[in-house]
C-alpha cells in the first residue's frame, strides 16, 4: 500500500497583505494557545511588489497555512527570526524549510548572523533550535504593565521631565543618545533609525529635563498593544529618577492614547533595570532566548 508523501510550498513576500495577516494571526493563536506560549513573531511587514526583498515566509498544505517565519533586519549584520509551525504538521520538514528560506534570503542581503527567538517555555521549539547548531547568546524577559495602575509621572523625588515626539530632523540626535546610552557607533543608527520612523506603528522619543537631552525610546503600537524598545540614559543623568520620570510620562501618553497596556523587554542579566520596572508595576509574562546562527560558512548554513 503505497502512501502519498507530505507536501508543503513555502511562499516568500516582502509583506502580509491584510487577509494573509489575519490567518498567520489566527494561526499564532492556536500555537500560543495549544502550549501557552507568547511567540515573539514579526508580522508588520507592509505588502510590496514582487522585486521587494522577502521578509514574510509562509508555509502551505494542501491549501492551508501551517507556518509561518519572519525576518526582521534583513541587510544588517544581524537580523533576528522567529517562527511556528502548527502541531499537527511538525516533523514534515516545514520548521527546516522556513529557517532554510529565512537563510538564504539574510545571506543575499549581506546579513552575517541569525539570530533565531525561541520561549522558553517551548520545548518543541526549544529542540528545534538545538537541531540546527545555532548556539544560546542572552535571554531578554517580556514584562508588561496595567496602565490603570501605572506611576504619577509628577514626583518631587525625580526631576521634571519633558517628552517630545521625534521627527526626521532630530535622528542625529537620536542616534547619538542612543550611541552613548548602549555604547553603539552612532553612524550605524540613522539607517536603521529612518526605517522605523517610515513605519506609522512606530515612533521615537527624546526625554530632556532642563532643556538638556537625557534619554530616547521607541514606542511600537501593534495589536492594540504598546511595546516600548531601546529605552536608554545618557550615563550623566542614571541614577537621578529620569528612568523613572520618562516611563511616567510615556505611560501617560499611552494611556491619553486609549493603550491599556504597555510592554518592554529586558535582558534577564540587567537586574538594576529588571528592578525599576518591577518597582512600576512590570510583571513577567515570558522569557526569550535568543540564538546565534552564523551565515555564509559552509558548516554553519541550516541543514
């Protein structure tokens, strides 16, 4: 008795049109709910025309959407990826074959390094990652706040300070308060920084007390979600209350914005900021591990 083999089709697109957003929406839920999980997937690609580069991975069966990858930073040195295969068809090769296509198409955009996302609470995916050689670099915490029990953002413990919406013209100054928060050469920002400031679900921030710079975040609305990225102070103004003072006041943005939530992720070694946020109301929902897989190295490429 002969037994048909197991066929999929993975399809590559610059973006997710709508429709196609809704069904890898639909199918993270069921991978979420099926092992009670928070993938971290990148979704927010905008739908391009077909000699845009590939940063939404699909795979099909029969008609149906079983997985899903996402490349995020694809042509920087480092790009991360995370993805899903629904339960009922994993062991086809279909985890190996997104992570193949993510590859190859990084590799042709001169990115050197994957950086693949797993939860730790997946053991699946947790194997999978084992499998293809890539090796544990850091692990980050997703923590996230109530708004309705969020700080006052006036404390006569902490300096006033002042948030102002980024434009086009203030990136240089973002990218050297970010370059001297994270100790990153502000030159390989801006790029990177124009990017975001294209997307509209994105937004950068300058904090300043006195007049004078202090901080810069990012906020990214998405699902009805506000997620807060690249919170950093200038090391003249730690450990005087303008951490504290900034979140204050962007938790009062977001909240004037209707978000009832807000979310941020932290590396779980960076206990003094692990701190702060638990002190605001931050609770851990997840941690992610992130895993270094090398590229254009003949013994390093996904099998």
């Amino acid at each position: 008795m002969s037994t048909t083999p197991y066929q999929y089709q993975i399809v590559a697109s610059s973006g997710l049109s709508e429709a196609e957003r809704a069904s890898v929406s639909a199918l993270a839920a069921l991978c979420n709910a099926e092992a009670s999980l928070d993938l971290k997937l990148s979704l927010d690609f905008p739908a391009g025309g077909a000699d845009q580069d590939a940063n939404a991975f699909r795979a099909y069966h029969d008609g149906d959407l079983v997985g899903y990858c996402g490349l995020d930073g694809g042509g920087e040195r480092t790009a991360e990826v995370c993805g899903m295969v629904y339960p009922a068809h994993r062991r086809h090769g279909i985890g190996r074959a997104l992570l193949d296509a993510v590859a190859a198409e990084a590799e042709r955009r001169g990115t050197r390094e994957l950086l693949v996302i797993c939860e730790d609470a997946s053991s699946d995916g947790r194997a999978f990652v084992t499998s293809t050689g890539a090796r544990y670099r850091f692990s980050e915490r997703r923590m996230e706040l109530d708004l309705a029990r969020r700080p006052h953002s006036a404390s006569p413990e902490r300096p006033s300070v002042t948030l102002r919406a980024v434009a086009i013209g203030d990136l240089p100054r973002v990218a050297a308060t970010r370059g001297a928060a994270f100790d990153d050469p502000p030159e390989d920002a801006i790029a990177h920084l124009e990017r975001d400031l294209a997307d509209p679900n994105t937004r950068y921030y300058l904090a300043s007390v006195d007049g004078a710079t202090a901080a810069t975040f990012k906020v990214i609305r998405l699902d009805g979600r506000a997620y807060i990225y690249a919170f950093g102070v200038l090391p003249e103004w730690r450990r005087r209350g303008v951490g504290r003072g900034t979140l204050a006041r962007a938790f009062d943005v977001l909240a004037a914005e209707g978000f009832a939530r807000v979310a941020l992720e932290v590396e779980t070694e960076n206990a003094p900021a692990i701190a702060l946020y638990e002190t605001m109301g931050f609770r851990t929902i997840t941690t992610y591990g992130y895993y270094a897989l090398p590229l254009g190295m003949p013994d390093a490429s996904p099998a």
